[in-house]
C-alpha cells in the first residue's frame, strides 16, 4: 500500500468481474473520494482527497465488502485461491454431472450421485460469490454475485428437496446449479484475461524498467538493477541494449530507437552532452552516460502516471451506464419474482418450469457489460495513442475531442520550425558578400535560435574578416560589437535603435550607428501543416491562427497554410482572452509549446502541447504530443473519435443484449445453462470490440 499527499494506492484482491469494481467504486465516492480508479485485473485501487488518518477506515470499509487490501508486508495470495483454479476443480466435478444428460451410465443418474458432484462446486459458488453477494446486500450495494448466488441457491435447494423427499427426476437441477457457477468463473478467467489485453500499453511501458544497467566505478563495472539506479551514476550502454535511465552523454556516438516514447520509426542520431530518455532503444553504437533523472522524476515514470490518471476520468457518456448499473441488481431481482409469479399463479407452468424461468431470469441478466462498456474501450484507446508519442489526459478528453469545432494554434514552434531563412537582404552603400561576413561573424558569438539558423545560410568571406574586441548579446534587442579600430557594429530587431524599421524588416545591421543594410526572415512551415489545416476544413473544424508575433509574419504565414483567421502581437495575457471569445462560437482546441502559451492550454476545451513533455506541458495540456510532429494532431482526432464510436457501440450492445436476452428468458426461451454461456460471452464481446480499437484502420 502507498499513500502520498495526493494519491491514495492500494492492492485489492478478490475482485472478480467489472461489478466488484462498481462497488469499491461507490462505496469510495459515498465516503468522499475523488479521482477514483478501480480495475479489478490487475487488482489497483486508487483514490485522492482523503487524509492519511481516514485511510485504515476506507481500508476497513473495502474489506467488509468482502475484499482483501494487501499491504505491503502482506504475503501475495495463493494460486490456491485464484479464480482460475476454482475455475478448473469446478470443471472437473461439472463434466461428468452434465454429460449424464447424453452418456448411458446408470449411477451418474442416481441423485445422490448427483448431489455428491454438485455439492462441491456449489460450497465454491457459495464461498466466492456468496460472500460477496452477502456483504454487498450488507452495505447496501448488491452486485452481480447476488444473481449468480440466487439463481444456483434456487436450483441446488430444489434439487436437495426432490432427492431428500425422492420426489424423481423432474425434481434433479444439480447440472444446472453446477453448470451455472462454473460458466460464470469461466467467464470470469476469460473476461480478467481480456481485460489485462485492454491496458497492454501501461504493461509495456513498466516492462521498460525492469532492465538491468552497467554501472561503471573507477575501472570496474558492475551489472544492477535499473530500479537500483541514482542520480549522478555513470552507465555503460552497447548496441542492442536498453538505455536504463534518463541521463546525458559523456562519451560515443550512437542511434536511438525513440519510438516506444514518440513512435517515430527512424532512429535518433545522440552525440556527447545529448540528452537520452530511459526505456529507448541503443540501436547502434556504444556510449557512457551519466544518469541525471531517475525514478518518480524520469520522463517514463510521468508518461505511466499520465495514462494511469487518464484512466480514471471517466467520459460524461459513461455517467448514464453507471446510473443504469446501481440500480441494475434490485431491478432484475424483482423481475425473476414476478417472473416466477407470472408463470406458475397466472400461466400456471409446472413449479419446475416456473422456477427455471426465474432463474434464467437472474442468470443471463449482464450488468458487467454496461460496466466494461466505457473504460476497456478508453484504455485501448489511450493505449494506442500513447505507441504513437500521444498522451492523452483522461476518457473526459477523449469524448471532448470529438466535439471540437475550432482549432486555434500558435504560430512559432506549432506550426513553422522556429528555423529562419533569410528572405532577402537588403543593402545601403555596401557589397552584399560584405554584408553577408559581418552578419555571419556577430552571428557567431549567439547561441540564439535565430543566429544558428542564420549562420546556417551566410558564410564569413576572409577578406572581410573583422577582429572585434568585445562582444555583447542584450537578450531581445540584438548583438553588439566593437572592433580593434574603435569602430561599433550591431544587429539588432529593427525596432532598436533611432528610427523602427519593423514595418519593413525584421533585423538590421548598423556600423557606428549608420544602418548599412535590413534584414527580412521567414519562418519556415513545418512539414504536413497545409495536409493538417486541410483536413481540419474537410472535417469541418476551423482553424486560427493565434501568435505573438508581428502582423505580417501572421498574415504570410496564413495565406501559405490557407487559415482565414489571425491574430498576432498578442501577449499570453491577451491570448487568454482572445481563447475565451473564440469558446463561445463553440468547443475549442489549442495547439501550442506548452510553455508561452500555458494560459490559453488550459483554458482551452482542449489544450494540445506540442514539442518535449515538459513539466509545464504536461500541467497545462490535456494533451502532450512527444514527438512535435503535425500528424500526430490527425491521428489524435481519428483515435478520439473511434474511441468514441467504439464506447457507443459497446453501450449500445450491452444494452440491447440485456433488453433482449431478460425477456426471453423470463418467458421460457433461454434455459439457466444457455443462459449463463450468454452472461459470459456477452462481456467478451464488448471486451473483443475493445480490443478491436487497438488493430482497426482509422479512417
């Protein structure tokens, strides 16, 4: 059990199917919990807003459900008390008690026989699922468990008043209680194994930090864990091996496979001083690195905590199923007594008949389906989001995706490089090579985004080679030098200086404060902008474009990508505003770097962070994309509205399956054994279209 000031986590065993699940859940909501997250597959619990000291009561409350909370000094429990050995033994007893009905042999006919196979399977049914139907019944909750047990009480206890009063044949339903109990811990292997396939994505994530690392001390190396690992640890890390922690390069050259972090195919070619990520792959090369983030701090552990928080927002659609749910149980209750009721005083069936009705009734009856409707289908999706470098904050995010009408972006970083190209140069009474020298060299000195892409494009002429004495860089007004002959040289934002030349340039390079030439710069579009913009028209959401820089960068830069709407020279203070009108036209996206544009991130309907997870992006945005590519804005809608097609469809059979199957078996048509294979076979096929989610073509 871990407790932190935020989050509440413990291990509960015992939960066996989506309704145990529903019914931790309630019980945490009725007691105050917020942000709950119950997956009885892989047996966590988690929940905030309740103080360390109020912890133990919870804990108390969840075991009197009928739940055991392992704590962390706590043996794990048994294979002998696992669901699928229950599973198995009843098997064993329920094949030769319900082959009786197609095999001659004399004695599996004799009711004491019969009592003998049925009686085992049924102190199992009575130990798993009476319990829990008991203590749910106890605290006001029944779930699922009080249909199974109903129904197999009914048939074993008519089955035990015909054998004691030897009232024949038509009096022996032992199949039936035996058959009904071990179809449904069928179910519940089949539908806890499918279940774990739906959150694969969390699993392969963990499975990355269980690698082990070479940890190099003076001249010797040892082998550890990559749990074991520190901050500021030198590892050794050859080809073919995993990169254990996140850290820097000291030593070698090498590719790395990134793509379980951004699902980005190509290698990523790392040199000294370049920063790793933990979990990625060293395809090529040999390397020593020194780790500097590791465990709750390292870029892996946040990604997994992200999918794991996202997985407990639940989608507005799901309130409806869940509402459905907590009064499913009393609800079907009642309608196998009326069933009963109907078919023996009204129709007058055989009691036999009646009775079987009733417990069909109860049997084939699904409230699991409802429940595993919404959160398989999110976790797919969030999952195979998350194998293509998309985090996605919650199943809420997912069903807001879908209702996007407008998506406004910044300009610099989102939808250009930020790399400038020299436009054109213009020049007074001077040569151009010249010109070109002096930019390059003052360029030189600046480490500036803007200076690396210009000396990119602009080569130093070595008759032109000036020495200068001192150099200084004032961050957002430009260089400024002076030479061995006294002279001073700047280039600087046009607005600097004696007279603003921004209306027509963007730099300009003076020499004692004479300008000798303007300088014009042009952002470069990132690839696939135009493919995505159109794709936003052709699916009817509008794009803005929303940027803090000058009126005709913004206007040059729409006119390329075809965006009707721009704003420019805006503050973030007035983003935020300029987001908030934009809203009331509708829902909005926001696609931006995170950390400019923080404000407008999280106003947003739905705030999009483009370029590194940073701390600030991941806050901000309810959606992190960590390879910075505009593709994945497209593959972000397509997932968000399969996600959502496939949680109606789920919604939509569990709904018609129960409105459909109920009546049928209460007028005859489905006996109790045919009715148990449709319960368990009704949550694997909401399972399987989950799954489907994660392999289908989006279009």
């Amino acid at each position: 059990m871990k407790e932190s000031n935020v989050q509440t986590e413990l291990n509960v065993t015992g939960m066996h199917c989506t309704n145990c699940a529903i019914s931790i859940h309630k019980y945490l909501e009725d007691n105050g919990a917020k942000d709950i997250y119950v997956n009885f597959a892989s047996d966590e619990v988690r929940f905030s807003d309740i103080p360390a000291d109020r912890v133990p009561a919870l804990v108390k409350g969840i075991e009197s459900l009928g739940y055991k909370v392992v704590r962390d000094n706590d043996k794990r429990p048994s294979v002998w008390r696992s669901v699928e050995l229950k599973f198995i033994l009843c098997l064993l007893f329920t094949i030769p008690l319900w082959s009786h009905m197609f095999i001659r042999l004399p004695f599996l006919h004799e009711p004491y026989v019969q009592l003998a196979l049925c009686a085992p399977v049924y102190l199992m049914g009575c130990i798993y699922f009476g319990s829990s139907a008991l203590r749910s019944l106890w605290n006001k909750m029944p779930n699922m468990d009080v249909l199974i047990f109903t129904g197999s009480t009914a048939a074993f206890a008519y089955s035990l008043i015909g054998t004691y009063y030897q009232l024949g044949h038509d009096y022996q339903f032992y199949e039936t209680c035996a058959t009904i109990i071990t179809l449904v811990f069928m179910g519940n292997v089949l539908e806890k194994r499918a279940v774990k396939k739906t959150g694969s994505a969390i699993e392969d994530l963990v499975s990355y930090q269980d690698v082990s690392a070479t940890k190099i001390e003076g001249d010797t190396e040892s082998e550890i864990s990559a749990r074991d690992i520190k901050s500021g640890d030198v590892l050794k890390v050859n080809t073919g091996e995993q990169i254990p922690a996140d850290g820097d390069i000291l030593e070698g050259h090498a590719w790395v496979d990134e793509s379980m972090l951004t699902g980005e195919s190509l290698p990523v070619e790392k040199d000294k001083y370049d920063a790793v990520i933990g979990g990625t792959m060293l395809t090529e090369g040999n390397i020593r690195m020194v780790a500097t983030s590791v465990g709750t701090k390292s870029v892996l552990y946040q990604i997994i905590q992200l999918i794991k928080d996202a997985q407990q927002k639940k989608p507005p659609i799901q309130k409806f199923g869940d509402k459905v749910a907590a009064y499913f149980v009393p609800i079907v209750v009642a309608i196998s007594f009326f069933t009963f009721f109907i078919a023996y005083f009204i129709a007058q069936l055989s009691l036999q008949q009646s009775l079987m009705n009733a417990i069909a009734t109860l049997v084939v009856s699904c409230p699991c389906a409802m429940g595993l409707a919404t959160p398989t289908a999110v976790m797919v999706g969030l999952g195979r989001a998350a194998r293509q470098g998309i985090l996605i904050r919650g199943g809420s995010t997912v069903e807001e995706l879908s209702d996007i009408k407008q998506m406004v972006f910044d300009k610099t970083g989102t939808l250009t490089t930020g790399d400038f190209n020299i436009k054109a140069i213009q020049t007074f009474g001077i040569e151009q090579s010249q010109v070109e020298s002096i930019i390059a060299q003052l360029e030189g000195y600046s480490n500036h985004p803007i200076a690396r892409s210009i000396r990119k494009q602009l080569k130093e002429v070595k008759s032109y080679r000036i020495i200068f004495k001192e150099v200084n860089e004032v961050k957002g007004q430009g260089i400024f030098a002076t030479d061995t002959n006294g002279n001073s040289y700047s280039i600087c934002n046009a607005k600097i200086g004696k007279k603003d030349y921004s209306n027509r340039y963007d730099l300009t390079l003076t020499i004692n404060d004479v300008v000798i030439a303007g300088i014009v710069l042009e952002d470069q579009l990132k690839s696939y902008a135009k493919e995505l913009i159109q794709f936003l028209k052709d699916n009817g959401i509008r794009p803005i474009l929303l940027s803090g820089d000058r009126k005709s960068k913004c206007e040059r830069t729409a006119q390329k990508l075809g965006i009707a709407d721009v704003y420019w020279e805006k503050s973030p203070a007035e983003k935020l505003d300029v987001l908030s009108g934009i809203k009331k036209l509708g829902p909005t996206a926001m696609v931006g770097d995170g950390i400019n544009d923080a404000p407008a991130l999280t106003a947003a309907t739905v705030g999009i962070s483009l370029g590194d997870a940073t701390h600030v992006a991941i806050q901000s945005a309810k959606v992190v994309l960590l390879n910075n590519d505009l593709r994945s804005i497209e593959k972000l809608l397509r997932i968000g509205s399969h996600t959502l097609l496939t949680i109606k469809q789920n919604l939509f059979w569990a709904f018609a399956y129960n409105i459909v199957a109920i009546p049928l078996a209460a007028a005859g048509y489905l006996g109790p054994m045919l009715a148990a294979l449709s319960m368990a076979f009704s949550n694997l096929i909401v399972i399987g279209n989950s799954i489907r989610l994660r392999f289908k073509k989006l279009k």
